[in-house]
C-alpha cells in the first residue's frame, strides 16, 4: 500500500468510534459478519478511525471480539470504491481516548432526538495476509453470484459451512442498488477469551464521508454507535456557536423514539491529531496542502436497534464565504479540477465575459484556468479579500457583472467577494444554498 502521505490530504479527518471507547456499552456499528454454525461468536466493541478529505478516505478499524471455542471470524465491509489494506499504526485508540479526556466534550441537555423506552459477477482484486488479518476484496455485480463465491470462499479457507440467510442477499443488494460494488473480508483467528485485534486500514475513493450502518443489519440486536468527528474549521456549518450538528445520522435511524445525541465541540491542537496517526495531521487540517493550526471535534451518539435503513454518507460543504473562496483559491494553485468541480455551480458569470449555462463546458474552461494557475501561489499574492452585499454596484463591477447579478435564479442569495492581488482585483460570486453550504457562481482574474 501506498504511504498515507501520498494519497491524502486536503480537507479533512473524521474519527469514527463504533462503541465502547471510553464507555462500556457494546456495538457493532461498522462491519457485518457471516458466522460459522455451531460457534456462538460476540463482538464486545468495534472501533473505527475515518479519515476523510472530500475525495479520499481511510477507515482504521479495530474489533474486541471473543468466541465460545477457538475459531475464525469473518467480517466484511462494503466500500464505495476499490480499497488499499494495511496494518494501521499501533496505539492510534490510546492517542483518541487521552484527547477525548482531556476536552470533556458533553451531551448538551433536551438535545436528544428520543429516549430508549425500555465484469465477471465476483472478481478477487485484493489478497494479503496483514498480521493476523487474512484479506480478500472482491468486486462484485450480482447477488447470487456474491452468495455462491461466499460458499466457496468459506470452504477454501477451511471455515466451515456459512450461516448465508436473506438478510444477508437484502444487505448486498442494497449495496449494489446504491453503486456499491466492493466487498472487503477480513478472517481472523479468535478465542474463548476476548482479545484487541490489531487494526486495518482501509483506504479508498469517495464523493462524501462514508461510515457504513446497513451492515449492521446483519447483526441485530441492541446497541451504541458513537463517531468521533474531526473537521477544518468552517466545513459543515463549524463556524461559531458551541453547539452546531456536524454529521447528522437522524435519517439513517430505525425510528425518532431512539436516543440521538450530539455533544459539545471543541478545537484540537496539530499535536493532538498527530498522536491519532503520523499523517493525521495534515489530513484533518488541510484544505488543499495549506494547513490551519486546529480542527474542530465533536461527537455523535446513538442508542437503539442495530438496525439502520441509511449509511452515513455527506457531501463536505463549506458554510461560510471566507472558507469557500479559500478552498476555490487553494484548488487552482494545486490544480485539483475535482475539487473546483465541486465548489462550483451553474449558470456561471466565467471571466465577466460569458454565462456558462451547463457544467461540462464551465469545467473545459476550468482547465484552461488549472494549467495557469497550478503551482502559483494565489493566496501568497493576496492583499486583501473583502465582502460587498449584492446590491453594492460600486465601480469595481462591470456592466456584465451587474447584469449578471440581476438576471441570476437565485440573487437573493448572492455574496459578491473582491480579492486584491499584487497585480489586480478578482471578483468572486458566492452562492449560499443554505444547509447545502456555499458554491461559487462566478469568477474573473
């Protein structure tokens, strides 16, 4: 696998705990298993690390798992993408639990969403053996085609004869219906008394912060899901305020009676989020390679059924102008078309010459742009990034701006933004679409 530096590192890092991490409620919240007949398989706690920059993730994952005679276990996990498997670093858990101490972070009181009241249809495209972790990642296309090769996996590594009921057909083609087409399986060793397995990283391509619930499907029962999240500051609504929802899992539950929680939040040093993981650093503090000395923790909780009809899947948005305009700029100086394809919207004002009306032209003139500006420092040569309200005409704005402007769809919600560079002004329109943060409508150097 490739070193972590060299894949991630632009927007941000999610820590994702699936369990009892500080506490010693039981969960299984991120992976299902198939289990062997005859074994009596529990799982005291699972624990995952998300690391996420708007188009990279990795999940670190670590399970307590003990049995009622030695055995193996196999968990699998379904991923957006093809993944790369490796051991993660060794006390990353240890790193989390002193931060999550140290901050203190709190369950606001009445902020609760309910109380508890009592090619080929299978193609192999990863095997490795990690430590004790046997892995194998399969790319699949059909259902009974996955269920047939689970039959015959099961019986290659000697596992015995697997427990393949509907729930677990159901499970795999909600995946595949969503555009889910990898499965990762890790078989690992297990006893009588329960032991900490060391972790696996998964990393993997991904429109959104991913943390699988549906598979948990497969395993039932009662439960507590708690995800640590760390994010830049002004990423999903982190702006101000001490109390502001950052993922959002209330679509995802089984019914509004259950307990869902948001605490406090609290910025955390570069130091800290280093402890977690050599690269973590900056992962969670960069936006485009320009790295902000915190990040912005908070922790979601869960409490109920283990059974979710919704993963956790959000897109990275920015709520606020400054931030927005700064991920715009950062994403031209390192020439990351994906990511201006993402900050942008159309009807675009480009170059206050045009009104690019649909996104595949606005992003063939976006590359004209990238091969200027890639390897600049535009950020460097800013003087001064000053905001004007819409109706602000000052002589700064060109007919066609103004025209622009006053014809757009949705003006009403239109920030205009001056930057001054050393060489000149650039005029950038921010679109707020409220709860879906800010898009950039139009743009001139």
């Amino acid at each position: 696998m490739k070193m972590l530096r060299s894949r991630i590192g632009l927007y941000a890092l999610a820590v994702a705990c699936a369990a009892a991490l500080l506490w010693p409620s039981p969960a299984r919240a991120d992976r299902g298993g198939i289990s062997v007949v005859g074994v009596d398989i529990e799982e005291p706690a699972q624990r995952a690390i998300i690391a996420y920059n708007g188009m990279d993730e990795i999940i670190i994952l670590q399970t307590d798992v003990k049995a009622t005679q030695e055995t193996r276990v196999v968990e699998f996990m379904p991923l957006p993408s093809k993944p790369e498997v490796s051991l993660a670093p060794k006390g990353c858990f240890k790193a989390l639990k002193k931060i999550v101490s140290r901050y203190g972070f709190a369950y606001p009181g009445g902020k609760s969403e309910g109380r508890h009241p009592g090619t080929t249809p299978v193609q192999v495209v990863v095997e490795a053996q990690l430590g004790p972790h046997d892995v194998t990642v399969v790319e699949i296309e059909e259902v009974d085609a996955f269920v047939k090769w689970v039959e015959a996996f099961f019986e290659k590594k000697e596992l015995g004869r697997p427990v393949l009921g509907d729930e677990l057909r159901a499970v795999t083609k909600d995946y595949l219906d969503h555009g889910f087409r990898f499965f990762a399986f890790d078989v690992v060793k297990v006893s009588a008394e329960a032991q900490t397995v060391r972790p696996l990283a998964y990393e993997f391509r991904t429109p959104r912060l991913y943390y699988p619930l549906k598979v948990t499907n497969l395993y039932g029962g009662w439960g507590t899901v708690e995800l640590f999240v760390i994010l830049p500051t002004g990423a999903f609504g982190i702006h101000g305020g001490s109390h502001t929802r950052l993922v959002g899992m209330t679509s995802s539950l089984p019914d509004s009676r259950w307990e869902y929680r948001d605490t406090t939040w609290a910025r955390v040093r570069r130091d800290e989020i280093a402890s977690l993981h050599p690269a973590a650093a900056e992962v969670a503090l960069s936006r485009f390679k320009g790295l902000a000395p915190t990040g912005v923790m908070q922790v979601c909780k869960y409490t109920g059924p283990l059974r979710f009809g919704k993963d956790v899947w959000r897109r990275l948005v920015w709520q606020s102008e400054w931030h927005a305009v700064d991920a715009f700029l950062r994403a031209q100086e390192t020439g990351n078309a994906e990511a201006i394809g993402r900050l942008v919207e159309v009807p675009f004002a480009f170059d206050r010459k045009e009104v690019v009306k649909d996104r595949e032209t606005l992003m063939q003139r976006f590359a004209t742009v990238l091969e200027r500006t890639k390897g600049t420092s535009l950020r460097a040569r800013l003087k001064d990034m000053a905001q004007r309200p819409r109706e602000f005409h000052g002589d700064w704005l060109s007919e066609f701006d103004k025209a622009f402007i006053d014809a757009h769809p949705r003006k009403g919600e239109l920030h205009l933004m001056r930057l001054t560079f050393d060489q000149g002004t650039a005029l950038v329109i921010v679109h707020n679409t409220g709860r879906h943060g800010m898009k950039i409508a139009g743009f001139s150097d």
